[in-house]
C-alpha cells in the first residue's frame, strides 16, 4: 500500500469511493461521525475497527461517546491523506453497514 500523500484530482475520485467523509480544512485529514443505537453497537463496530486497523497497520484517531464513534484518519509519515486511509474508510464504512449505517 501506497503512503504518499494523494494529489487533489486523485483525492477527489478517491473519496467517491468512500460514503460521507469529510476533508479537513487543512487537506490533512478525513472524518467521520457514525451514531449507533447504542453503546453495545458502538462498541462492537468499535472492536472490529480495532482488528482491522491491526491487521492494516494503520490506526484510527477516534473518540467514543455513549453511541457515537468520531473517527479521522491521517498518514502521518506523509502529512496528508494516502491511498491507506481511504482503504481504512472503506473498512469503517463496511463494518458500520453491518449495523445498518
Ligand atoms: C510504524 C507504523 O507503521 C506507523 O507508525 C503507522 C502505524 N499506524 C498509523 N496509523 C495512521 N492512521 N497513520 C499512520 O501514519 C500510521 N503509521
């Protein structure tokens, strides 16, 4: 997997792939809140985000309250965003599905 930095164009038709992530202000990062019906489901997607991230070698920025789990994601040996975290939105994106999200 690729770290570098991705370009505007490429970031652009990355982030098709990818549902409802946000760009930060500064291009550094991307974002995104998923709200849960509870802290069991929270946790759980949690969990599984965990082991992922494990396995990919690349870890979320997170924070969890109750049933919501605000995620971003950076490459920090880059400064920006990489082709690997976009494949940990996907990840996040797919895992949520799972509870109907
Ligand atoms: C040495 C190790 O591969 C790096 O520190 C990895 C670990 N997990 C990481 N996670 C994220 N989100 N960004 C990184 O740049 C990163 N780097």
């Amino acid at each position: 997997m690729n770290d570098a930095r991705l370009e505007p164009e490429a970031l652009r038709t990355a982030m098709q792939s990818v549902g409802n992530w946000a760009i930060s202000e500064d291009d550094t990062a991307i974002s995104r809140d998923f709200r849960f019906t509870d802290f069991r489901e929270a946790f759980a997607f949690m969990s599984e985000c965990a082991l992922a991230a494990e396995r990919l070698d690349h870890h979320p920025e997170w924070s969890n309250v109750y049933n919501r789990v605000g995620v971003s994601l950076t490459t920090h040996s880059s400064g920006g965003i990489s082709a690997r975290d976009i494949e940990m939105a996907g990840i996040m994106d797919r895992a949520a599905s799972r509870f109907g999200i």
